[in-house]
C-alpha cells in the first residue's frame, strides 16, 4: 500500500471562490487568513484535509492523512 500524503489547509473566504493554494504548515494558512481579513474579509475559515479519497482498481479506498 502507498503512503498517503500529508496533511496539509487551505484558507476560504465565504463568496471569493474556492481556495486554491496548500498550506503544508498550518501557521501559514493561519497567517494568511489573518493577511485576508485584514484586507477585508469578516472572516476567514481554515480548512484541514484529513482524508483523502481516490480510485483503486478496486474497491475506491479513502485513507487517513498522515500528521506531522
């Protein structure tokens, strides 16, 4: 079995569209949800991917992602 991949957070903003940049340390997004909302934001949620689900040849499997 493969190694999952690390964790890793995005930061969004509700009505700015999806996040697209991965935080692999989560200091950073903290300090880029702080840089958002001091440009504006009201708010801005930290999100942590914890599971990651793919295809196998078969069953489709989910894993745990790893912590630090």
């Amino acid at each position: 079995m493969e190694v999952a991949t690390k964790r890793f957070w995005m930061v969004y903003i509700e009505g700015r569209g999806n996040p697209t940049y991965e935080h692999l340390r989560e200091a950073d997004s903290l300090t880029e949800a702080a840089r958002l909302v001091s440009t504006g934001a009201t708010s801005a949620y930290v999100l942590e991917a914890t599971y990651i689900v793919k295809q196998a040849e078969s069953p489709i499997i989910s894993e745990r992602l790893e912590s630090d």
